[in-house]
C-alpha cells in the first residue's frame, strides 16, 4: 500500500525540521508549507493534515476551523500542535473541529502513536461506509450534485459531464447526470449519445417524475454504466419543463441512483433555484478572469441574501487559459471564498474530448487534466463518507466565508 501523506502547515522551520524527520523516519511523505491558504488547495490530496505554528496574524485555531468547515475536505482528518500544555489552547483546538490536539513539548512515540491512530480511525470510518439505511439507501455520499456558472463557456458541463462518467465508472449504473441546461445543454454531445428520450418527453409523464423505477426508462445509457437525462433538441422545448416538475423530479432521481449530477447551465430561473436548494454541493467553476469572477461574485450575493446556497457551495477554479493574469490569492479576494480544488489548462485534451464526445477522464486518462477530475468526482460526492449526519454537522464552507469578505 501506498505511504499515507501527511501534510504539515508549519512557519517555523526548526520546529518544520523535527516533526517532519519523526513522520518520515517510520515512513510518511511529508509536505510541508507555510502559508494556510496554500495548505487549504494542497488538503484535499493528502491522507492527514498536521497545523502547527503560524505566522502572525493567521491563528492555527481558526485554519483549523476553515478546515473542518469545508465539506470538501470531511473526509480529512485535522491534528493540531498546541505550543502549551494549557488545557485552554487545547480546547479551543477541539472546538474548532480538531480530531487530536497534542501539546508541546511531546514525544516522538506519542506523535507517531496519535498520527497512526488517527489515520486508522479516518480509515476506517472510510471502509465501513458506505452504510445502509432503513430504507435501503446509502446512508454516506452526496447524492445531488449541482454544477453552475453565471457565466457561459467556463467549464460548467466539462465538469459535470466528467465528474459523473468518474462517479459511473466506479458506481455503474447507479449513477446519472441530468442536463438542465434547457435550452442548448450539451451533456448529450460531450457523450456523443443520441438521446432517444429528452427532459421534454419526461415532463409529460406525471408518473415518472414521481416514480423511480418509471423515471429510468426517460434516461439515455452510456458506456461508462452513467444514465443521461438529456436536454430537450430545440430551445423551444425548454419551456415545457416548470419549476414544480424540477422539483419532482429531484428526489425521484435521488431515490433511483446513488448519485446525480445537474449540469445546472447558466441561468438563474426559478428551476435553477430549485435545483439548489435541493443540491446537497453546488460546484462553482470559475476561470481565473475578471468578468466571470464578478459574475460568480454577484451570484454567490445574490444567494446569500435569498438565504438559499448557503452552505454547500464549492468553488473550483478551471484554468481555461494558457497563462493567468490573476493568482488564487486574486481569485479568492474577489469571491471571499475558498478555492478547494483547481482544473489544469490543456490545449489539446478537453477540445478533442468535445469533438469525439469522450469525456477527458476516459479518453485521456493518464492526463493531469483526467487525474484532478477524477480527484473532484472523489471530492463532490464523498463516495467514502460517513453518514450524511456527519457531513451536515462539518458543512458550512460559504457561509461563513462570504461575510468575511
Ligand atoms: N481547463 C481547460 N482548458 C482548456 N479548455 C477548456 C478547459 N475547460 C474547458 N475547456 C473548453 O472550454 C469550452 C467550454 O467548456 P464547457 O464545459 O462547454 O463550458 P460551459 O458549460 O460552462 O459553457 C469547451 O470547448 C471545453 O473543451
Ligand atoms: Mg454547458
């Protein structure tokens, strides 16, 4: 088995030297880096994070709480170095959501022993979920996914489309992608799939949209064992499906597949506000770029004041151009929010994916462009979750964030 990583916030490179020489000496790999933000980008990849000392100005008590605020990283656990034996520090740790804190001066036995311990724990809680519930269904895992941009062209369907054939690949047939984007949706095309059945036929049949074993005969089969509800063929057609239908028809797909991604599109209607308010994690893509920032900026207000999104909402940054004007530092300032994860620039491999309807993470899947959509499948669906309880009780990423903007 692969080493686990650990990764470690540290600004004080004697104290850096010695918890990363015990960690690595009994066979951890070690990431160190000094700057919280940066950490926060980097957690997601790591099987442990350790905070320690912090510059002035960033206290680890309220890293630590971001971190544990962020659905994204549930799954992650948190181990803080507290710089006393005082029994306050430490439960300040504890309450901002540490799962051990230690304190200084330690052991090297006693850190080894609460890392170990903590990611068997971590691991652990992984391999008994997914769990069962009364009725049958997976208790951990998110089961609505909703991916929306205010903006057109930024990567919205890319990341729904491969998002969901990576969940597919791993759950076949038990997962589906839903193409909202009434008008001129390009789920279908992104698959190359000729839809026999369109979200406008589904409309008409009240049953189906009430009934799980109905509503499967409206989808569409792709290789990947993924089941599309495509968009209607002509813009017109997108009338015909009302706010009310969406909102049958969420739970019903929720009630039939483990898993549903919502190309959510790129308009904000009343069906849209549904979806979110029923999504259990919206994925916001962004490009690194001035208009779509200030866009995805008055959304998250706009949101935030309905009282909807609040929090669930994930920011990803995809990197559509070859060189970035702006850094995430610009990113995160303009949206007063975290970056959690961050899709790579190719110029070949997601036109080519278009063009031959393959999506990136089965055409190319070697690719880093393949390899960071897979990690974001991981990531928004929380296949090895705890129970959705757990989750609830961590989630709370834009909330907090957008009012200290
Ligand atoms: N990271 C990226 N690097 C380069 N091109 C990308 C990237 N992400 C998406 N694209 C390309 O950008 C175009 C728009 O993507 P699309 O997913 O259709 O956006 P949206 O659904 O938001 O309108 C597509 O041609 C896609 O291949
Ligand atoms: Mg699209």
């Amino acid at each position: 088995m692969a080493a686990s990583t650990i990764l470690l916030l540290e600004t004080d490179p004697a104290a850096g030297t010695l918890l990363s020489g015990i960690l690595s000496g009994v066979g951890y790999q070690l990431t160190t880096v000094a700057d919280p933000d940066e950490a926060f980008r980097l957690a997601a990849d790591h099987n442990l994070v350790v905070i320690d000392l912090l510059s002035a100005g960033r206290d680890p008590v309220e890293v630590c709480r971001e971190i544990r605020r962020t659905p994204a990283l549930a799954a992650i656990p948190v181990l803080c170095v507290a710089q006393s034996d005082d029994v306050e520090a430490r439960i300040r740790f504890l309450e901002a959501g540490a799962d051990d804190v230690m304190a200084k001066p330690f052991d090297a036995r006693e850190l080894e022993a609460r890392v170990e311990a903590l990611l068997l724990r971590f691991r652990r809680s992984r391999d008994l979920s997914p769990l069962l519930t009364g009725d049958g269904k997976q208790a951990g895992g998110r089961h609505l996914i909703a991916v929306f941009s205010p903006k057109g062209g930024v990567g919205t369907t890319t990341i729904a489309v491969n998002v969901a054939t990576a969940i597919a690949e791993r759950s076949p047939g038990r997962a589906a992608i839903v193409d909202l984007d009434l008008q001129f949706g390009q789920v279908a095309t992104h698959l190359n799939l000729t839809p026999r059945q369109t979200m406008a036929e589904l409309a008409r049949d009240d049953a189906a949209l009430r009934e799980p074993e109905l509503i499967r005969s409206y989808s569409n089969h792709h290789d990947s064992g993924l089941d599309v509800y495509a968009a209607p063929l002509s813009p017109e057609l997108a009338e015909l499906i009302t706010p009310e239908q969406v909102g049958l028809l969420l739970p019903t797909l929720t009630a039939a597949y483990d898993h549903v991604v919502v190309d959510g599109g790129h308009a904000l209607d009343e069906r849209t506000m549904t979806v979110f308010e029923r999504a259990d994690i919206v994925v916001l893509p962004v490009p690194p770029e001035f208009a779509a920032l200030r866009a995805l900026r008055v959304l998250m207000d706009y949101l935030t004041d309905a009282g909807t999104v609040t929090p669930k909402t994930m920011l990803v940054v995809n990197h559509l151009f070859a060189r970035d004007v702006l850094n995430m530092r610009d990113v995160e300032g303009a949206l007063g929010g975290k970056v959690v994860a961050e899709i790579p620039y190719d110029p070949v491999v997601y036109l080519k994916a278009v063009n031959e309807g393959i999506p990136v993470v089965r055409g190319a899947p070697r690719s880093s462009a393949a390899e960071r959509l897979v990690k974001l499948s991981s990531m928004v669906s929380d296949e090895g979750a705890a129970p959705a309880a757990q989750v609830e009780r961590r989630s709370g990423l834009l909330g907090g964030l957008l009012h200290r903007a």
